[in-house]
C-alpha cells in the first residue's frame, strides 16, 4: 500500500483550519469528531515538523562563519 505524499506547511495550516470549524460547528457524531480530531493531531505533527525544520536552518544560517568555511546548501524536500 502506497503511503500519502506529506501535505506542506500551507496546506496543513489550511486543512487544519478546516478541522477546527468542523469540529466547533457540533453538527459532527462523536465518531466523526474522534476521527476528525485524530486527524488534526496528526496534521498538527506535520506542521510542528515543518517549524523545527525550519529553526534549525535559520540557526544554522545565523551562526558566523569561519574564515575557512564555506556556506552549506540546504536540500528542500518538496
């Protein structure tokens, strides 16, 4: 079984904002709303991945360089 391509940063916000409204509108079953809710748990990692990704290049970019050091690509995952 094929696993599902990782959502982005954006679209995990975005389905994430979603959740939230499905969830506060009441109108789910308690089945429903577990499912949704584990969902959300489960974009929520995604998105808090993404971030510590993210600090860790801005870390790194902010550190001085050497004298003789050379500045480091940073591979993108897309």
């Amino acid at each position: 079984m094929a696993r599902k391509k990782q959502p982005s940063f954006e679209e995990a916000i975005a389905e994430l904002e979603t959740i939230v409204e499905q969830l506060e509108s009441g109108k789910l079953t308690l089945d429903q709303s577990l499912k949704t809710f584990e969902k959300g748990i489960a974009l929520t990692r995604v998105t808090q991945q993404a971030l510590e990704m993210a600090e860790q290049k801005v870390q790194k970019l902010s550190e001085p360089l050497s004298e003789d050091s050379e500045p480091e690509d940073f591979e993108h995952d897309e």
